[in-house]
C-alpha cells in the first residue's frame, strides 16, 4: 500500500476527523508511520485504523485517475503544498491540483463575494484587478470558481495577465457550474484548479464550507467585494480572521443588500475598508520594488544560533518575506522556522507582520 493509500484510509477511518487525522500525521511524519505504529494509540483509534480493501482499491485507482489527467496528489509533507496552509489547525493533508501556478508565491489574494453580483460589484471587481496587476504583476488571485464575484475575480485575473486558482468543492472529474468550464480550462494554463476531493466527488452544502477555509488559509489577505447580510463569503472572511489574514472589503451605500454583509465587516472591525488596489498594498506592505533593500551580515549578532542566523541572511535579500518561503529557502523545518522566527521577533530582531509575513527590525 502506497504513502497516498495510507493518507486515504486515515481520512477514511471513522470518528478521526481532518483536525486529529492531521495531528496524528504531523507527530509520526507521515500516513505509514501512523499505522505502523497504530498498536501505540488508544484503542479507539487504534480499531479505527484498518484499510479497508475499499480504501485501497480506491487509492489505486484514484492514483491511475491522477496520473492520466496531469493531476498532481500534494500532500501536507510536499515541498509543492501551499504552505501557508500549514499555518492551519484544519490543513487538509490531501490536495489534487491541475495547473501551472505556484501555490507558494510571494503575494496571494482571494477574492470572494456574493452569487448575485450587481453591475457595480462586477465593474469594483475589474478595476481591482487592473490596478492590482499594475501594482504587483506577480499576484496570485484565489476564489472559488462560482457564480458571480468568483468567477468574475478568475475572468479579471485572466483579462490582466494574473494568474488565478479555483478551489473546488467537488473532484477534478467535472467543473461546477458546467457553465464555467470554458474559463476553468483557460486557468489550467493560466493558474490552476484545487481541491481537497478525489474524483467521484459531488458538491454538496457541506464542502462548499471546507472550501472556503482553503480559500481563506492559502492567502495571505482575503477581500470581499460585495455580500449580504449573511452568506459564503462572510464565512470565508470568518474564517480567514481566525488564521490570522488580513480580511479588507469594499463598502456600499447602507440601503444595497449586497453591501449589507461588507458594512457589517467594516462596522465590527472585522475588516479594513478599501476602496482601490493601492489601500490593500499599503496596508499590507507590499511593493514591487527592489530599492531600499539592507544587506545585514548575521554575524553583527553573534549571540544568534545558526538557524536564527540564516534566516536573518535570508531576510536581508528581500524587504520582507513569507514564513513559508523562509522555510525553503533556508532548508529549515517549517516548525523550525517558526520557532526561531519567535526566538528572533522576541529579540528585537525581526518584526511579524500580518499574513505570516516578516522582515527585518533593524
């Protein structure tokens, strides 16, 4: 049985749930360790951990699937999975990709909203993504492939030259909506399609919310265009302030029921208020510029350890930098990171900022 087939029968296996499925893989290092050692755990889990010959079957095949559509497994563990996930109590450990774009990029931002987009959502969408385009060429544009300002953020980011990801709430085996495929096949080539199912997969309620919470924990900020009252996007933005993003929204009038959801965000302080691409990189901090750049030799402090004093080499070449691309660039552990990020943030060294970005204090 393959590392993917032991992945499958973990999320399989009842009562585990994605939360405890990750923590049990994180503490052996991947899904064979789990049930080479499931005798160790407690016996509920531990009764839970049998493959079914369905289980393999399935991975099998699913594999076959994969391999003859250029789909590409990611596990928790590749170098290729968006690390910013990994931030995540709720990772999936499982993703299938189609696409070309890196899902590890320096700048990523979702875009999400409301079905019912209304004329002026739909012209907010495409100056946003003009002028962002503009601002930074090398931005990745997420949403979620559905009517309305989903589909709308993916047609700009195509229209401007951006590459753009749909995550799917469904397998790689069909596009919902249908009426969308003929978009999904451009961002094949132009982005990417992602999603945490294996094909066979139908969209139901329930995977339209675990969607949202890849869309939200794979980017670095998460802007909501236009939203009633209560809907996806809101929980999306929920969602992305629990992982600790930046969550920004564009206002309306008090009396648009598609600006109700937005105000709401902006009144509770659940959001900042945007009214351009420009508010969003300012307050993020993001510039496309190289100028203005220190070179810090680490060995100005030599009280640091060796990790700490790469990754002090490592911020030096950059204004600032993702905990992910640290991890690897630096060949550090992404535990590792973070830990010596904290170690070098309480010395006054470095400064975290929001996105799990940091950069240089000194």
């Amino acid at each position: 049985m393959t590392e993917y087939g032991y992945l499958r029968a973990l999320l399989d296996a009842k009562g585990i749930g994605i939360s405890r499925a990750l923590e049990l893989y994180k503490h052996f290092g991947s899904a064979t360790e789990v049930f080479a050692q499931r005798h160790s755990l407690p016996v509920l889990v531990r009764n839970a951990l049998i493959p079914s010959e369905d289980t393999l079957r399935q991975a099998e095949a699913e594999e076959a699937f994969c391999a003859k559509n250029n789909i590409r497994i990611l596990t928790y563990n590749d170098a290729d999975y968006p690390q910013r996930l990994c931030e995540c109590a709720d990772a999936p450990l499982l993703l299938y990709y189609k696409g070309v774009a890196d899902l590890n990029v320096k700048h990523i931002v979702a875009v999400v909203g409301t079905r019912r987009i209304t004329e002026r959502g739909k012209d907010t969408v495409q100056a946003f993504c003009r002028e962002l385009a503009g601002l930074l060429p090398d931005v990745l544009i997420v949403s979620g492939l559905a009517y309305g300002v989903d589909i709308h953020a993916h047609r700009a980011a195509l229209q401007f030259g951006m590459d753009t990801v749909g995550v799917l709430a469904h397998g790689l085996d069909r596009i919902y909506p249908s009426y969308h495929r003929p978009v999904a096949v451009e961002m094949v080539s132009h982005g990417g399609l992602l999603t945490e199912y294996p094909s066979g997969t139908t969209p139901h309620a329930g995977h339209f919310v675990s969607r949202n919470r890849i869309v939200a924990g794979m980017s670095d900020a998460v802007v909501v265009v236009e939203s009633a009252a209560k809907g996806g996007a809101l929980i999306t933005a929920h969602l992305a302030q629990e992982y600790n993003r930046d969550v920004f929204a564009f206002p309306g009038r008090i009396n648009d029921e598609m600006s109700a959801g937005c105000n709401n965000l902006i009144k509770h302080n659940a959001a900042a208020l945007i009214t351009e691409a420009t508010d969003l990189t300012e307050n993020m901090l993001w510039t496309n510029t190289e100028s203005d750049r220190k070179i810090i030799q680490p060995n100005l402090f030599p009280e640091l350890s060796a990790e700490e004093k790469l990754l002090v080499e490592c911020l030096s070449e950059a204004e600032q930098k993702t905990i992910s691309e640290l991890s690897q660039q630096t060949g550090l552990a992404f535990s590792k990171t973070m830990a010596s990020l904290l170690a070098l943030e309480l010395k006054g060294i470095v400064k975290g900022l929001p996105g799990g970005i940091y950069r240089l204090q000194v």
